[in-house]
C-alpha cells in the first residue's frame, strides 16, 4: 500500500470504499483480517472468516461507510493513516469524532461541493452500483445508511450518483435509494430499520449490514434518517435523556451496566413494557447475533435505564 499523494495531514479526506474497518493500531490487525485491509476491502468474506472469537476482537474499533468524512492526523509511510470519524462522535476518546486507523489506500480527497442537493440514503441491505443503467458492477456492497449525491435524473429506473475518488458518475437501482429526510423521524421508524438487521451476525465495533455490535446497531439505524449520534453506548446515554423505568416506549433505548462500572451495553425497546416484561431487539455479545427478546434475568439485573432520543 502506497501513501496517497492528494491526502495531507490536517485536512479532510472521505472515504471511497463502501466499508472501511477502523483500527485500534497498524499492527493489532490479525491474519483473518486480511480481506479487510485491502484496496478494495472484502468485507463480507472478512466477516465469513471469522469465528466467534475473532468477531469480538478489541482491534476492531469502528466501520466507516462510502463517503463518510474524516480528519487526516497522521500519514505513515506504510500506507496506515491514523483519522478521526468526523460524523461518529466519541467525546471521551476525542472531541472531534472517533480517532483510528485505516489502510490510506481506503481514502481520498474530497471532491469539490457541488450544487445544493438533497442527498440520497440507502434504504437497501446492500446495493451495487454500477458503470452504466444496468450496465457492469463498479462497486458492490454498498450497505444501508449511506449517503449519496444525486448526479442527475433517473434513467429506467436507474439513479445516477457522485462517488468520491471517481470523476464519472455510478448508478443505483432507484428503489434502493431514497432522499434523506427533512424532518426528524418517529422513534417507531428508526426501531422498524433496526428490525430489518435481525439475525444480522454480531461483529465488536461493527456498523454495517455485514456485521454489527449493540451501538453500532443504534447508531445506523438512526443515521439512515440522517441523525447524528455518539458510537459508543456511554456516549449515546450521555446524549439521550432518562426516563422513569415503564414510562419506555418502542424505539426508546435500555442501557445496561454493572455495579460502579460505565455502561456496557445498549438496546432498542421493541415493545411497550408489561407487567414487568420488557423486550428489547439488540446486537447480543453472547449470542453474536441481532435479536428480539425479552431481557433475561441477567440484563434486568444490569439495566441502569430507559431513555428516549
């Protein structure tokens, strides 16, 4: 992997894969990571060559998805740059968004604004876009939550967008995208994507439809309506406001800890609590899977709280 000449340290880059891994350091990375580092990172083979015990690895700290923003802080020579997540804020790690590193190769300069325009989301799993309507695959795995900028009209059913690090425009199916919304969403709206991501195999400092963990789970779900909040559990409970336990609706957050230690673990209520039941559909450590369930007795025994965004 070479440096690339357009980054520099101090300035914004994007990225220009539909997935890149955020890493906690150059060399904490493992052999079965192999298919993540690359120019064009396999994601959902990195993901499929994992067994449970390298799905919760610490090394992995964060997913940055195509066209996302960061701030460039260090350029190695390697072809590791160390960046903050500017749209993932980690207030305790740093002010700016959530700091790590990533293969330079999986970045590139930002391209010049263009006219005012509402962005497009993926509203799909995955999409693939291609070199022409219908035409050739020129990046697969794009993944729910994903911004895009229009470039243009649909063409039979095809919607042309702006990729960075591409002069020419791709094109999306157009039922696979949507414009983002102006107005905040319903909470019962966000819980309905999260749904869509059940069973989705849990993968420690996941944020994408290959793989996810419990805040990653809260963070895209939310993203898809174009809010913003913290990545990590104990950031989003700082950012969100407490509610009086069975006062929870569905969409609302639990937050889970135990005794004297920060909160650990986070989940979306998913139905109106009942006769002291409650629910919650949540990325699980111990199952390593996305789940629908009543909370056992060890989560009641380490919820700290209800709160709603």
């Amino acid at each position: 992997m070479g440096v690339d000449v357009e980054l520099q340290t101090g300035r914004e880059a994007v990225v220009r894969v539909p997935v890149a891994t955020l890493w906690s350091a150059p060399d904490a990375v493992r052999a079965v990571d192999r298919p993540a580092l690359s120019d064009t990172p396999d994601t959902a083979a990195w993901v499929a060559g994992m067994d449970r015990e390298q799905q919760v690895g610490d090394c992995v700290l964060t997913q940055l998805l195509l066209g996302e923003r960061v701030l460039v802080t260090e350029l190695r020579a390697d072809g590791w740059a160390h960046v903050v997540a500017l749209a993932q804020p980690a207030a305790k790690l740093d002010v700016r968004g959530y700091p790590g590193w990533l293969p330079t190769a999986q970045l590139t300069a930002p391209a010049e604004p263009g006219p005012p325009a509402t962005p497009l989301v993926v509203d799909a799993g995955h999409t693939t876009l291609r070199a022409a309507p219908g035409g050739r695959p020129a990046l697969t795995g794009v993944v729910l939550g994903t911004l895009l900028a229009p470039a243009g009209r649909p063409v039979d059913g095809w919607r042309p967008v702006h990729v960075p690090g591409r002069a020419d425009p791709l094109w999306a199916p157009e039922g696979d995208l949507v414009p983002l919304p102006a107005e905040r969403p319903e909470a019962k709206e966000v819980l309905a994507v999260a749904e869509r991501l059940r069973d989705l195999v849990y993968v420690w400092g996941g944020l994408s439809t290959y793989g996810i963990d419990c805040s990653g789970l809260v963070h895209l779900a939310w993203r898809r309506y174009g809010v913003t909040l913290p990545r990590d559990a104990d950031d989003q409970a700082e950012a969100t406001t407490p509610l009086a336990l069975d006062q929870e609706r569905p969409g609302d957050l639990y937050f889970f800890a135990r005794p004297g230690r920060r909160i650990h673990h986070v989940g979306i209520v998913s139905t109106e609590p009942h006769g002291g039941t409650r629910r919650m559909l949540h990325a699980c450590y111990v199952k390593r899977l996305v789940v629908e369930e009543q909370l056992p007795p060890e989560r009641e025994a380490t919820l700290v709280g209800a709160h709603r965004i």
